[in-house]
C-alpha cells in the first residue's frame, strides 16, 4: 500500500492540477479573465437563470392552428377552382380533418373531379426518391360528394417545418430585441425553450413572441351587399384595434378573403415619424415580385379603399390615390413610438407559420439571483466549516487528510462544471453542499475500517491496507446507487433540479477520486517518511 | 500524542438492535399509518410545478400591507389568491390559484396581478419572480415526476438484487419505499409546498437511504461468508454494531451540511433542504430498524455463496 506505481502518481497528480487549473478562472472577473494568456483556460461556471436572473419561457406551437389555417385555405382554392370551371356546388365546408363540397349537377361529376385534380401538389421527394404522393387526397363519394384532405406524410413535414420556421422567427425576433446570449432549444414535438438571461420582466418579449405578424394586403369589399351590411362569400368581416366608428366601437371592415400582397414579400420595415403629421408611421418596402405585385393592384385600384391586415385585424384601410409603383409604402395607424418599433420589428424578423402559446414561464430578477448567490455562499462556507471541524475533532490527522481531498473534492467540481459548461443552479449549490457531507462518507467508511482492523490486532500497514480495501465495494455499491437515482433525475428533471443532480452526480464521482486515491496517497506518503508505530484514527 | 477524539459511538457497541425489532416495527407501522393518513385527509400543498397557476415574489419599499394587498387582489375574480410573507417584512409571496381557460388565461391574470400591485405599492416594487405553469405542463411534470420515481426505484432494486440476493433486493426496495412514503407524509404534515425541488428532495432522500442500507447489507454479507455458523440474528446485530460508528458519522456531517442550507441558504430552498433533514434521519432510522431486520423474515438463506468464503486473514495483508 506504500508502492504507488510512478505513473499513478503522475495521473493523480496531473488530475488535480488540471481540475485547479480548471477551477481558476472563476477567481477572475470576465475583464481580468480577458487579460489572461491565451493558454489558460477561461470558461466560469455557467451561472443558470435563477442565480443570473433572466426569464425562461417555454412557448408551445399551436400546430392545430396551422392545420385550421389550411383547411381554410383549401376551401378556398376548391371555391375558386370550381368557380372558375362554372361548376355549381353546395355544402362547401371543413368537416373534422377534411373539406367536403357536393357537385349538384350529376353532369358535372368528371368535370368537377378535373377541376380540383389541379389542387393536389407533389410533396418533396423524400429519401426514399418520393413514391410520387400528392400532399392532397381526394375522394370522390356517391352523389357527388368530394372530400378532400391532407395526406399523412404531409402532414408531419408540414408540422416539422412549422417548428424549425418558428425558431428561425423566434431567434431573429428575439435578436432584433437584442437580448445578450439568448438560449433557443426544440423540446419535444411542439415546443420551444427559450432561455434569456437578464431579463427580469419578460412581458414584452413574450407579447412580441406571442404575435403572429402575419401581415396581408387586400382590397376591401365595395360590392352593395358588403356596403349593406352583409358579408358576402370569399369575404369576411375584421375588426380594427386602431380605428373607432363614430360610436366609439373598433370599426369593422368586409375585406376580401384574397390575398394581393403577403407579408412574405417585405424586405423592410423602419418606424418613423412623419414630420407632417407628427404621427409614428412604419415604413416598408415590398422585395421586387412583391414590389411588382403591389404595383399592378394599386394601378387596377385607384380609387378604392384597401386593408392592411395584421394576424386578421385591420390596421388600416387607406384609399388608394394612385399607383404605388416604388415597391414601398407606409403604415400610419395611431402608433406610438413603441407599437410602431415593435411592428417593423415583426415585419422585418417575419410572420410566425403557426401561433405561439406561452405555456410556462419563469422570470427571476438579477437582485433575486444575486440574492441567491449570496445565501449560497454563506450556506456553502458554513456548511464547509461545519464539516470540517467535525471531521478533524473526530478523526484528528487522519481527518486532516479528509478534508484537504474534500477541499480538493470542490475544487475539481468546479472545475469540472467550467469545463462542460454544465449550468449551476440553487440547488446545484444546495448538491454542492450536500456532497460535502455525502463525499466524507467515502472516508468515514476508510477510516472506520482501518479501525476496526486495529483492534483486531493488524499492524499500521495491514490495518490502512485491509481498511482501503474492504471499504472499497461498499463505497463502490452505495455511491453507484446515489449517482443512479441523480442520473434518472436529471433525465426527468428541468432547469434547477437539473443543476441539482449535476452536482450531486459529479461531486459523488469525484469524491470517489479524491476520497479514495489522493487521501490514500497523502497517507502513503505519511506513513514512508514518520514510519509511526501506531496509527490513532 | 495522541490528540482526544470526538466519539459519539462508543468505540465497541453490543446493542441488541435484533431483539427491538418488533418495537421498532411497531413504531415503523404507526409512523407508515400517520404518513399515509396525512397525505389522504390532509392531501399536499401542491406548488405551480403540478397544480399549475402563478407564483409572484415581489419586493415592496416599505413593510408591506398583506391585508390590503389581499384585499385588492381577492376583488379582481381570479379566484383563490394566496399571501405571505417570504424571508422579510418587505418581502411577500403571492400565489394565484390555476386559471380556467388555458395558457392565455394564465399570462392575462398574470398582467392583472401585476397591475393591481403597482396600484397597491406604487413604483418603488420590485418584481422578483414571476412564474406561471400552464395546465398541460403541469400535468406532464407529474406524470414525469412519478415515472422518475418509479424508474429510481425499479434500478436500486435491481442493482441490489444484482449485487447480492433477491432478499437483499426486496428488502432495499421495501426500505426505500418506506422512507419515500415517510418523507411525503411528511409534506403532508408540516403543508410545505410540494413542486419539482421536491420530487428532487424525495429522489436525493432515497438515494441516501439505499446508500445507507447498503453499507449495512453489504457487512451482512461479508460477515455471512466469515461466520457461518452464526446465528442470522446475532449475526445481524453485529454488523449494525460494526457499522453504527460509520452511519452515525456520515449522517451528521450529512445533516451539518444540510442545517447550513436550511438556516443560511435563503428562503427558496429552505423546504427543499428541511425536507432532506428530516429524510436522512429517516433513511438512517430505517437502514437499522428497518433495512437490516427484514432480512430475517425474507428468511435469508445461509451459505448461498459459500464457495466465495474467505478466512478472517486475507493472504495479501501486510505485503504492500
């Protein structure tokens, strides 16, 4: 037990430097830290948000809103398809997951079957090189009963796109905001976690994230009927956030369902004040097919109202006065300097495919977290001191050696914790402290071992020895069983019960190391240069 | 010379831990019966984490008026409102009961809220928390709060029966078992909140326990392969004596680290330490009183590995 092989010495003692060497950098500040050599390693403890303070949303894609939204579309496209091939047709509808329309001229069947034929779009090659699927399937029942629906493939890469589009909004809105160090994650089939340090009141952020922005240009319906108060098919009623009737209630438009400009084709957007009015207006210009687009209804139109449409309120209905031909334009709907900068905002970062639904979130202020991160401190040097001074007074020389590896314990914790950038949280301080009870264990058992040897009579030695070496399986099968119940609680568990089964996890691993192997050590070394007669553990 | 040693075990023990049994199995029981009643009349004090709704931490200026603020924030129909003071006289909890109607429902009560207290306090409050769980979230969290302490239950149980017999396993798993439902009832009793950190103290509680009860299993079987024509009782109360100095050391450097958290480590985590405390005394309770007699009636067979027997000296001793 004296013998040490020269390379094991070398490997414990290149682990300890390495973990100090680790650990350093969370002496510094972030500007000292830039002034280090580049050699040195320099990544801290990755502080979570409820030491930081900052706001964790978790936002769930409303994926039955896209599929509503399709629905809809596609009765629209069979309403212009069958109008267009002067088809008469009744009980067009969504019925559950699918649009149905009844043909009512028997005669018309083949034609009516010709005329939706053209909906249907392939679906993008899979892998599998695309067995030629549509993303629509139509069936045709008796009497004239067509029903139309999405095709199931479709429809998941539908979903997976609406996801990954959604994050790419998400992200760019939420730079557009200009967070610092945002964190943006998938979790599961319809969500997105969004972490943002130092933000205290996420009340803004998550009213941005929460807004659609799908923004539409279309005319307003002139027809009699829409002008007598009904609204006819392929329009529909909206009301304005922005604009009262004479009663002092949101006035309501009947705006055609059809799009002549989508948002898509923005490239631009800038809040400014119009030095006229005095009023904040937003700026925008249309890319070039948009551009193109917005020119050709403006030229048809003059005269004639058109609606600006945000996620299905009408932010305002100007008369056109003449061709718009620049491709660009302005928004002027009693804005004030912010709705007006969080609007081009939205506009330029790009609609949402599907709504976004805040379903849990977490905001902690920075005083909070530095609060925290001062309790955790004074917990974690008193909790220390206790341990320490218990440990000495019970084990004297031998408990010395305990605790110079518990010190030493932490100190590769935090490294470690630098080194994978794993994220501490309250309670990971809580399992830090926590492990310093827990890690002594493994020298207790040593130590309580090596006593009993004593007694029955073994040499100084034999009882170090037989005391490492029978201790060695129960401390092997008790902390295997902890760090099992720590792993399936960090699988399960989310942010700050997370940190916890980190350090927990970690700190028991080390404690295996340092409990083990550097306490052994410094005994060995001990014991070949005072050669002691006696041991008193 | 010898420096005096703190002992709190005598260095040699002889209680006959093995004749308590059924005192201790008597007191097990009851205290089994008081944890299960509590959580079935009294129920738990679900946090958000699982019962979904709003927690606010908010720091007012000067010591707040809990009475007034109740007031207005009981009038705005949110339903049932919750106060209290948290860590200071300046510092006031707020819990918001779940709101019917969804997600959207949760963040417009949560804007109310916030509206009222800027009425009630005026600029100077600082808020320091805002959390909301909606309903969806919080039922998975529970769904995965159970299977994680399933799944954490399953694996001891396999490990120890791995690692030794089927009886070591069963009881492992019957000890484990015990001390969760203790632990919950004893949520149940004191009504501290019961959310994520928790389910964490309660999985940390058995991971501490198992840990125990295997130290004194482990000896069990060392000593069944050294003794084998001792008695299992006596036997048994050997090992608990030979390992008493050992779990009574580790628990209170356990149980010193967690009485630092608990008075210095801030309101947040005060439950979620307090509730360890009170687990580690009794997994270390029940790895003696509980863990070890079980073995006797899971009538554990002798000399199952006698193959494996070893001799009191080891050959290898004193060659290093």
């Amino acid at each position: 037990m004296l013998y040490f092989a020269p390379w094991k010495i070398v490997v414990i003692l290149v682990t300890c430097l390495l973990g100090i060497l680790f650990a350093v950098p969370n002496l510094f500040t972030r500007e000292q830290l830039a002034t280090l050599p580049g050699w040195m390693p320099a990544q801290q403890v990755n502080l979570g948000l409820d030491l930081r303070g900052g706001a964790y949303l978790l936002l769930e894609v409303d994926l039955e809103g896209v599929q509503r939204e399709r629905l809809e579309s596609l009765v629209e496209s069979v309403r212009s398809e069958l109008q267009a091939g002067r088809i008469r047709y009744t009980g067009l509808g969504v019925v559950g997951n699918a649009v149905q329309v009844r043909i009512r001229d028997a005669a018309q069947f083949d034609t009516a079957r010709e005329a939706l034929n053209k909906i249907p779009q392939p679906l993008s090659a899979g892998f599998l090189g695309g067995s030629g699927g549509k993303d629509v399937q139509i069936e045709a029942g008796p009497d004239g009963l067509f029903t139309l629906s999405f095709a199931e493939q479709g429809l998941k890469e539908r979903a997976d796109a609406a996801i990954s589009e959604s994050i790419e909004i998400v992200r760019r809105r939420i730079d557009e905001l200009g967070v610092t160090e945002p964190s943006i994650q998938r979790q599961g089939a319809d969500r997105i976690i969004v972490q943002l340090p130092g933000v205290g009141d996420p009340g803004r952020i998550e009213e941005i994230l929460g807004t659609t922005a799908k923004m539409t240009f279309r005319m307003v319906d002139t027809s009699p009927e829409a002008i007598a108060g009904r609204t006819p098919p392929g329009s529909m009623l909206l009301t304005s956030d922005t604009e009262r009737g004479a009663d002092g209630k949101p006035r309501t438009f009947v705006v055609r369902k059809k799009i002549e400009v989508d948002g898509d084709e923005l490239e631009n957007a800038q809040a400014a004040l119009n030095q006229q009015t005095g009023q904040w207006v937003v700026n925008f210009r249309f890319n070039s097919a948009g551009g193109r687009k917005f020119a050709n209804v403006t030229k048809e139109n003059v005269g004639k109202p058109f609606a600006i449409v945000l996620d299905n309120k009408v932010i305002s209905a100007p008369v056109i006065r003449e061709p718009i031909l620049g491709g660009s334009g302005q928004i002027s709907g009693n804005f004030n300097v912010q709705t007006a900068n969080d609007l081009a905002l939205l506009l330029r970062a790009g609609a949402l495919p599907a709504p976004l639904n805040v379903v849990e979130r977490r905001a902690i202020g920075p005083d909070l977290g530095a609060d925290s991160i001062r309790a955790g401190w004074i917990a974690s040097v008193i909790g220390f001191a206790l341990v320490v001074v218990f440990v000495f007074a019970a084990y004297g020389l031998f408990g010395l050696f305990a605790n110079i590896a518990l010190v030493l314990n932490l100190v590769l914790l935090v490294g470690l914790l630098s080194l994978l950038q794993a994220t501490l949280t309250l309670p990971g301080i809580a399992g830090i402290v926590l492990t310093m009870g827990m890690a002594v264990d493994a020298n207790v058992l040593i130590f309580e071992r090596i006593r009993e040897e004593q007694r029955l009579g073994r040499g100084v030695i034999g009882s170090i020895d037989a005391g490492f070496k029978r201790a060695m399986s129960t401390i092997l099968d008790s902390n295997l069983t902890t760090i099992l119940t720590a792993i399936v609680l960090f699988s399960f568990g989310t942010g700050p019960v997370r940190g916890f089964a980190v350090t927990l996890m970690l700190g028991i691993a080390i404690s295996m190391f340092t409990a083990i192997w550097v306490c052994r050590l410094m005994l060995a070394e001990w014991v070949r240069r005072r050669r002691p007669r006696q041991l008193y553990v | 010379m010898p420096m005096p040693r703190l002992r709190l075990v005598p260095t040699e023990t002889h209680w006959p831990f093995m004749r308590w049994r059924n005192f201790a199995f008597a007191l097990t029981a009851a205290l089994t019966l008081l944890s299960a009643g509590a959580m079935y009349v009294q129920g738990f004090n679900f946090g958000i984490d699982f019962a979904g709704g709003i927690v606010m931490e908010v720091r007012t200026p000067e010591r707040a008026d809990l009475g007034k603020i109740r007031s207005h924030l009981s009038g705005l129909g949110l339903g049932e409102v919750a106060l209290q003071e948290f860590g200071s006289p300046n510092d006031v909890l707020i819990r918001v009961q779940r709101q019917e109607g969804g997600d959207e429902a949760q963040k417009a009560a949560v804007d109310k809220v916030t509206a009222a207290l800027r009425e009630d306090v005026g600029e100077g409050i600082s808020f320091r928390r805002t959390e909301f769980v909606g309903p969806k979230v919080s039922g998975e969290l529970i769904e995965g709060a159970v299977i994680a302490t399933l799944i954490s239950l399953v694996g001891i149980m396999l490990y120890v029966w791995f690692r030794f017999e089927w009886q070591f396993g069963v009881g492992a798993a019957i000890t484990t078992i015990h001390d969760v439902v203790m632990t919950l009832g004893f949520f149940a009793v004191t009504g501290y909140e019961f959310n994520l950190s928790s389910v964490a103290a309660v999985l940390t509680v058995m991971g501490y326990s198992i840990n125990d009860t295997v130290v004194v299993y482990d000896r069990i079987r060392e000593n069944l392969r050294k003794f084998k024509t001792m008695d299992l009782q006596a036997l048994i109360d050997l090992c608990v004596n030979q390992t008493l100095s050992r779990t009574v050391m580790t628990s209170i450097t356990t149980l010193l680290a967690l009485v630092a958290l608990v008075v210095f480590g801030g309101e947040v985590i005060r439950s979620f330490c307090a509730s360890m405390i009170f687990g580690i005394l009794i997994g270390t309770y029940s790895s003696i009183f509980v863990a070890a007699p079980l073995l006797i009636h899971l009538k554990l067979r002798r000399g199952g590995q006698g193959a494996a027997a070893t001799t009191d000296q080891p050959a290898s001793a004193g060659t290093a």
